[in-house]
C-alpha cells in the first residue's frame, strides 16, 4: 500500500499543477489591472520625461517655439567654451566636499548627545529637529538680513564682543563658506536618522565591552561606529544628492554672486534656463541637467562601490 502510495502521489501533482497555472492565468489581468496606475504614472512623469529631456539637450529650444535640432553643439560648447560652466562645476564639487562631512559630523554628534536618558531631552530633540519641518524660503530670508553686513545682528554681536565683523554674503571670498554654515542650521534631520541607528545598537555589547575594560570613547569606535554604518551609508547618498542639487540657499541669499563666486551648477542651470523672457536657453540647460545627472550617477555609484571597504554587514560577519 504504501509503495502505491507512492507512486500515485507525483501524478495527482502533476495533475493539479496545470490546474493552478490555468488559475493563475485566469487572474492575471486582474493584476495587471491594479498596478496598471503605478506603470502608467512611471511612464509617464519618468520615463517619457527623461526620453523628452534627452531629446531637448540636443536641440535649441527657448521652451516656446518648436526646438531646432543641433546634435550634440549643445555638450560642446558646454564642456569647452562656456566661461562659467567649470567654475560652478569646482564650486559645486567644493561645496559638497565641506558641507556633506560637516552635516554629518554635526548630526552625529547631536545624535550621540541626545542618545542620552535625562530631564527633558525630548524637548532638545523637538527643538534641534524644528528648523527641518520650517519653510525654507522663510528660514533663509531670515538668514539673510542676519548675515547683512551693515544691519545684521551677526555683525553687531561681533562688534558687542570687539571682534572683526565680516562682509558675509557679500564678499567673495566669504559667501560661499556662510552659505555652509548656514546650511548646518537644518543638521536636525541628520540628527534624527543617526538617532535612530544609535537606539538600534543592542545594549548587550556595550556590557560585554565594560567587562573587558573598555572605556567610552573604545566603545564609541569599535562598537558604535562599526554599527551604524549602514546609517552612515545611507546619509552619505542622501547628502551628497542634495548637496549636488543645492538651490535655494544661492537663490535666496546670493544669486550666484558676487562675482559669481556661489554660482552653484543647479543655480546655473536655472539661470541659463530662464536668463530671460526673450532668450531662455531650455535646451542648454537641460544639457547642463543631464551632466550633472551623470556626475551625481558617477559619484553615488563610486560610493557604493567602496562602501564594502567601511560598511560593517551582519551577514558577512557570521560567515
């Protein structure tokens, strides 16, 4: 009985197989039915855009009229002729450099602070957290009477305390390092993710680490470093593509002055783009949008690529 038993099983398999696959088929269009909004809303504000963006790189086109087709005239005069182009490539790549350690720095630090158990640090998170959920436009206007070097209160508490005062957003040489200060006033949203990763640490190893005599700062780089860098990964990306696409602190506080000096390459872009009512160079623009697409593509790929050399994995270590 047994040995029929057997052998009658692999056929009612069989036999049923095709019945679930008919079955499946059956639901098929169903499926395809509920996340035909999804594939219909990808296609069309992602695909169809990046295949017309593509497209208007190679054209002269004002936006209005119907573009000119100019092959690649518009990549050409970009890399070797325009006078300004490189130099928002340098201040751009510059400006990443400083302002995305500095984030990080900064927001790990208020993480590990704020790790902390004490009266009231609820209230502290609140409070260092609030500038990310404020208006930007706002906050930076604010900024920039602060910084103004006549009537700003930044120069004032300077004189208050008989030190030099700063021309600030209006000297060339110090713009662009206000604008990265100023951008480490919304280090609350670094903080919170590194927050999280902190609260994640088991607290198992930290006892096993205080049995074998390590002290906090043994702890801090052995442990809690190697932790959260999967967190530290992350942060990375995230800030270094939004220090890429940095806008409206160069829009609001210099407008690519003085002397060009914080013409950021996304601000670029939007200048060329809509320089003027009668001759807005859309289609260079969007050439200069696909290159600094690349450039963001080249760099976050070199940064995962590397990643295995620092990001600890739990997996790789059980093995």
């Amino acid at each position: 009985m047994a040995d029929s038993a057997l052998l009658t099983r692999p056929a009612a398999r069989s036999v049923a197989a095709p019945g679930r696959r008919r079955h499946l088929t059956r639901n098929n269009p169903v499926g395809y039915l509920f996340i035909a909004p999804a594939i219909l809303g990808f296609a069309l504000f992602v695909v169809y855009p990046l295949i017309m963006s593509a497209y208007y790189s190679l054209t002269q086109w004002n936006g209005i009229t119907t573009p000119k087709f100019v092959g690649f005239a518009n990549y050409k005069y970009m890399l070797t002729q325009d006078p300004v182009f490189w130099k928002s490539v340098g201040l751009t790549v510059i400006f990443a450099v400083i302002s995305v350690p500095l984030s990080l720095i900064f927001g790990l630090a208020l993480a590990v602070l704020l790790n902390r158990k004490f009266r009231g640090v609820k209230i502290f998170r609140t409070i260092f957290f609030l500038p990310v959920v404020l208006p930007s436009i706002a906050v930076l206007t604010m900024w920039k009477y602060l910084f103004d070097p006549q009537f700003g209160l930044a120069n004032q508490a300077l004189s208050w305390l008989h030190l030099p005062t700063s021309q600030w957003l209006s000297s060339a040489h110090s713009a662009l390092p206000t604008i990265i200060l100023i951008g480490l006033w919304g280090v609350g949203g670094s903080m919170i993710i590194f927050l999280a990763g902190l609260q994640n640490v088991p607290d198992e190893l930290y006892e096993a680490a205080k049995l074998d005599g390590a002290n906090g700062p043994r702890s801090f780089l052995h442990i809690t470093m190697p932790m959260i860098t999967p967190i530290l990964l992350l942060q990375l990306i995230l800030q270094i593509n939004a220090a890429f696409q940095t806008f409206n602190q160069v829009a609001i506080l210099t407008q690519g002055g003085p002397d060009n000096s914080t013409d950021l390459l996304m601000y670029k872009i939007y200048s060329d783009g809509f320089s003027s009512v009668n001759t807005p160079l859309m289609g260079y623009a969007t050439a200069e949008v696909w290159f600094l697409f690349i450039l963001v593509m080249i760099v976050t790929a070199f940064t995962f690529r590397t990643s295995s050399m620092w990001v600890y994995n739990a997996n790789d270590a059980r093995n």
